[in-house]
C-alpha cells in the first residue's frame, strides 16, 4: 500500500507543476492542451493527478516552456560525483517496470541522437 501512496503522491506532484507552470506563462489549459497534442480534459485531469503523465507528454510540456527534467523536478542535475549518478540511475532504472524502462532507453537514445546531430566532435 505504501508503493501506491507514493505513486500517488508523485501523480499529484507532477501535476501540481504542470499547473503552476502554465499558470506562470499565463496559458489556459485549452491553450497548454493544444500545444502538446493532447485534449484539454486529459491535461485537466492530470493537473488534478487523476492522470499519470507519459514520459512523452512530459516532454512535450518541458520543451513548452524550455525546461530540462531536472528543472522541472526541482533537482541539480550533475550535483553527484559520475560514480554515484550513475549507480542512483540504475537504482532507480531497475525499480521501473518493464515497459517504462523502454520508454526511459528510448528517451535516452533520442537524446544521445540528438546531440550527436547537433554536436559533431
């Protein structure tokens, strides 16, 4: 039960942002909805946290309003050593279920991609 709470929480917490975010850059939900492809009541919903936000909705509202995930999270990205960033990454990568661990790799494969093609050493 405490795993649901949690999740819970986070729901409301992510949604929460949203809210206050778009609150901040003066949008209405209809306005919000429509930029990130998705129906004015589903944003609705989960700014109430009824609604778990995809990893692709989040995004689509990060680039809305020019965010990292750390940012939007609250969090330094980069604040521990390589060697812990990388063993909390994978902490918290293997508490995943399987089908967000996909989406989470195929995040990451955008982003390597992307910065290849926009960084060419």
């Amino acid at each position: 039960m405490g795993t649901r709470n949690t999740r819970r929480r986070q729901t409301i917490f992510v949604g929460s942002k949203i809210r206050q975010l778009r609150k901040e850059h003066s949008l209405t939900q209809s306005e919000l909805a429509r930029r990130i492809g998705v129906q004015q009541s589903d944003l609705c919903r989960m700014e109430n946290g009824e609604y778990k936000v995809s990893l692709d909705t989040l995004f689509n509202i990060l680039g809305v309003f020019g965010m990292e995930i750390g940012e939007f999270f609250g969090g330094a990205v980069g604040t521990a050593p390589p060697g812990e960033q990388d063993n909390e990454l994978l902490r918290i990568f293997h508490r995943l279920d399987p089908r967000t661990q996909e989406e989470v790799l195929d995040f990451i494969r955008y982003k390597g991609m992307r910065r290849i093609a926009t960084c060419p050493e």
